[in-house]
C-alpha cells in the first residue's frame, strides 16, 4: 500500500540552500563518526547540532508568514553555518581533518553563508 505523502516536497525541500545543508550535515555526521571519543562526545556534537541547526531553521523559516520571522530563522540558519568554521579549523589545528577535509567543508559552508545572505536579501525585498 503506497503512502499517500511519500511523494510529498515541502517548499524548503526545494531550495537550493536546504539541499547543500543537508549534504553538508551528513558529511560532518561522517566527520564526526571518525573522531577519537573524547572529541567526538564534546566538540563533534556541538558540530553536529550546529550542521544540523542550519536546515532547521531554513525549514522553519520557511513556514513563517511574515518577512520578520523568515529572515529571524534564516539568520539563525547562516548564525550556525558560521559556527561550523572555528569547528573546521580546530578539527584541523588537532590533525583529525587534513587539509582538503578542510577545504572543502570551508568552501561548503562558506558556500552555504553566501546563498542564506542572498535568500534574507530576497526576502528583505
């Protein structure tokens, strides 16, 4: 019996920046499952509830009605897409990343900085 919603796309599952999010998300999940124990309970899950933090609050944006609320929860978001960058360099700094780990989660998340300043820019119009 097929389920009536599994073919269901909420709006925000659209955006370009939600689907980056989520890619994003899950590769630091596998960062964060390669971490030595005590860094993985500390730092690794700060990392992952602020990677995570990013498309909730795309999503929950999404829903809102007013453009006040929007850009509040799509500040939220690209507040936590900054996070991640102290996170990325001390992961780095302590040898568990190497350089191109680094480079490449820099640029997503500075990827992901640049398209939510663009997204509260369309809103704010």
């Amino acid at each position: 019996m097929k389920n009536e919603y599994s073919s269901y796309i909420f709006d925000f599952e659209r955006l370009e920046v939600y689907k980056l999010g989520i890619n994003f998300a899950n590769e630091v999940i596998g960062v964060v499952k390669k971490l030595p124990t005590d860094l993985r309970f500390s730092l690794g899950n700060n990392f992952i509830r602020a990677s995570i933090s990013i498309v909730s609050n795309i999503a929950e944006g999404s829903g809102k009605k007013s453009k006040k609320e929007k850009i509040l929860f799509y500040g939220y978001a690209l507040n936590s897409a900054r996070e991640c960058i102290p996170t990325i360099t001390i992961l780095y700094l302590q040898k568990e990343i190497d350089k191109t780990g680094k480079d490449s989660l820099r640029a997503t998340c500075i990827k992901i900085c640049n398209m939510l300043g663009k997204l509260i820019g369309s809103v704010k119009q």
